[in-house]
C-alpha cells in the first residue's frame, strides 16, 4: 500500500491547483463588485435595487449552478478511471438540464417588480429592481453552461484559463457599464438597466471563451458532436447528485438574500450599507471559494481511486489553507471598516456620512464570521468531492433557515438592534452550518479510515 504524501505536499498540490481559481473566484466577483461600485457611484437607490435584485437572481441562479457543481466530482471520478465517454457524457447532461432550468429561471423573475413589492421592498426599490431583472434573467442562459464549462476544466485541472478568461470578462464588464449606465462612448444613459445589460453581455463572452477553449484544449473528448443526443442514464445520475448542491447553496444565498429583504423593511440606506458590506465580506470569501473547488476536484480524484488517505490528508490541507486566510480576513475588516466602506459611495451623495457609519458597522461584524464562514464552505465541498450531498443539504437548511434567518429577524426587527441584529443572525446560521458540516465530514473520513481505500456511500 502507498504511504500517503505528507500534508505539506497535499497543501502545495491545492494551492497549485486552487491559486488560478481564487483568482477567477474573485475577477468573478469583482465583475458584481464593479457593478455596485458604479451604481453606487450613479445613485442609492439604484444600488439599493440591484443589491435586493442581485440577490434574488443570484438565489435562483444558485439551484441551476448545482448541475455545473455535480460535473466536478463526475468528471474527476471518470478521468481517474480513465473513462473518457462518461466525462463527455456527463458534461453534456450538466449542459442540458443547466438550459432547461434556465427556462423555470426566467419564469420564476419574469415579473420581477411585483416579486420585490411582495417582499416588502419600498415602491422605488420594487420599480428599479424589476427594471433591472427584466433584463437580467437573460443572462442564466450563459451563466449556467459557463458555470458547467468552468465545472468542466476544473474536473480535468485546466485551472488557470479561467483566470485569464475571468480577467478579461471583468475588464470588458467594466467597459460595458461605463458606456451602458452612464451614457458614455456613444451609448444612451441606460442606468440600472444598463448595469443588467453589461452583465448579460459579459456573461455570454465568458461562456464562448470556455465553450472554445475546452474544445481546444480536450478534442479528444469531442464535447460537442451530436450534444442533442440525451443520454437518460447520465443526466438522471447528474440530476441526483446536483439537486442537493443546488438546494445547499439555495440555503446559503437564501440567507443572505433574506437578510437583504430584512434590510430592505429598515430603509433604503441600510439595504444600501448592507449591501455594500456584502460585497466587502464577500470579496474574502472568494479565497475559500477557490480553494474549497480544488478541494472538491481533488477529493473526487482520490475517491475515484478510493485512496481514502488522500482524502483524509486533502481535507486536512484545505481546512488549514482557509483558517490561515482567514486571519488576514479578519484583520483587514477590523483595522480599515470605513476606508474599505467610502469606496463604494459617490462624494457628493447627500446620505453618504449615514452609508459609511452603518456599512463600518456591519464590516466590523462581517469579521466575527470569517473562520466560520470558512469551515462551513471547505467542509461541504470536501463532502461533494466525495458525492456525498443529500444529507449536508439538510444540514444546510436547517442551519440558515431554521436558525440564521429566524435569529436575524428576532435581533434585527422584534428587539430593536436593526442592521446589526440582522448580521448577528447571520453568524449564527454560519456557525451552526460550520458545526454540523464539519461532524459530517469527519464522521465520512473516519468510515474512510475504518475501510482503507474504500468508497462512501452518501447518506
């Protein structure tokens, strides 16, 4: 029997591994980021639209992404064994029920303005949004197959193109928002819907650029030929496996949005500092993004060949990658909360001063979550790589849902602590998710253990 590498290997394996897909994690963001910014910078209340827009999309958007995250682990699994056809086949049925749920998507915002006015959000709000929304539900055509492509590359460790291709897409991003929401460059002074335009636009460059390169890159796999033949058996084992991803991160992002809408009942300036301190909040957790999608894709690796060590010393090296990170997190947000927050508010903005105050606040919050934060993401995508996701779906509701969103509202609303009750909730439903994410892992890894180089069965 091999004798496992030593961590410090397995660590050097995933940041090679998981560097170029921080990066693409965060030019990612960073394209969202840039559309608050320059929001932020054309008027509050179209920011305050976009961020409770951008939530729901992104809420619904998240389900149809757990298709593209059940390719990483099949794929990975099907290359270890040499299995060429099944990753063919599998990425192809990613891309299939990607599109059909697309359509449900499109569906689900179309009347986007009477979703917002019946969560509560003032009447401007529910205007702006459903402007944008109308305009931005085009994009989950090609957000979702760049989502399987980039599941794809990633399951074959082509890590690195993503970068460039997200790199690229984040300057064009910018570009397109600078004509399409202010008026520049020839274009007309299209505002919030300008914004939702340059993202449907930048969504569909980097699905091309991915759908080119893989095809460059892996002729040999031939991912297109004859893609409308439906493969029955693929797509129902992709469909399994991807339902409970998607309906884990919907419980995520639903807290998150949740707490948007809460935010959006105390005002448009706390849903705008909210907002912004979102994005600041998120912007660090892209570092465990990335390195938690190597996690996954080496975990599936190591599960195709049933090393069960390998998996074990993998979860160890990611775990202490993002705790490590995590530190800096914390110090950042805790040493420079209203510089970080000043960026994102025009100068001459009457309400400014009130946006840094509350946004500094949350900040300063925003770093009690960040080893929690942290675990709860390593933990499930350990879990994934070893296609294991429908109990850790119900771990996931029952901590956001049934503790960060209600603790939210308790603090926020009920006993009077506003924005910051609201935050508190939601590091309650983080910890909770990091506690029980992380017992089930280590309850996998131990029947790993008990049975060398055997496989799992999920629960």
């Amino acid at each position: 029997m091999m004798q496992p590498a030593p961590r410090i290997a397995h660590a050097r394996q995933l940041l090679n591994l998981g560097l170029p897909l921080v990066g693409a994690n965060l030019a990612g963001f960073l394209i969202h980021m840039t559309d608050t910014l320059m929001l932020g910078w054309y008027d509050v209340t179209a920011l305050a639209a976009a961020t409770v827009a951008n939530g729901l999309w992104f809420v619904v958007f998240i389900v149809g992404a757990g298709f593209g995250h059940a390719v990483t682990p099949m794929v990975a699994e099907a290359v270890e064994q040499g299995d060429d056809v099944s990753a063919r086949r599998i990425t192809r049925m990613g891309l299939w029920l990607s599109m059909a749920y697309g359509l449900v998507a499109v569906a689900l915002l179309w009347r986007g303005a009477d979703l917002l006015r019946l969560i509560g959000q003032p009447e401007a709000v529910a205007v702006a949004g459903g402007q944008y929304l109308s305009i931005a539900i085009l994009g989950f055509f090609p957000a979702l197959a760049g989502h399987v492509m980039r599941s794809f590359l990633g399951a074959v460790q082509l890590t690195a193109v993503q970068l460039w291709i997200t790199l690229a897409a984040l300057v064009l991003n910018a570009g397109f928002n600078y004509a399409l929401i202010f008026g520049n460059l020839g274009s007309p002074e299209l505002g919030i819907e300008g914004a939702a335009l340059a993202s449907v636009l930048t969504h569909a460059v980097q699905m091309g650029a991915l759908m080119a390169y893989a095809q460059w890159k892996r002729p040999d796999l031939a991912l297109f030929r004859r893609i409308w033949n439906p493969d029955a058996e693929v797509m129902a084992r992709v469909f399994r496996l991807g339902l409970p991803v998607g309906g884990a991160a919907l419980s995520e992002s639903g807290l998150f949005t949740g707490s948007s809408i809460m935010m959006g009942w105390l005002g448009e300036v706390e849903l705008a500092a909210h907002g912004i301190a979102l994005q600041l909040t998120a912007v660090m957790f892209m570092f465990h993004v990335g390195m938690s999608n190597a996690a996954t894709i080496r975990i599936g690796s190591h599960f195709g060949r049933r090393d069960g060590p390998g998996m074990r010393r993998t979860a160890e090296a990611s775990f202490a990658l993002s705790m490590f990170f995590g530190i800096f997190a914390i110090a950042v947000f805790l040493l420079l909360p209203e510089t970080l927050v000043a960026l994102f508010v025009d100068p001459d903005e009457p309400r400014r001063g009130a946006v840094i105050a509350l946004g500094a606040g949350l900040v300063t919050i925003g770093a009690l979550f960040q080893f929690v934060d942290a675990a709860q993401i390593v933990a499930l995508s350990n879990l994934r790589g070893m296609q294991d996701t429908n109990v850790p779906m119900w771990l996931a509701a029952l901590s956001y849902w049934g503790i960060g969103l209600p603790a939210g509202f308790v603090l926020g609303v009920p006993l009077g602590l506003d924005g910051a009750g609201v935050w508190f909730g939601m590091t309650l439903g983080l910890t909770a998710a990091a506690l029980m994410l992380t017992v089930r892992l280590l309850r996998q890894l131990a029947r790993v253990g008990a049975v060398p180089h055997a496989g799992l069965r999920a629960g």
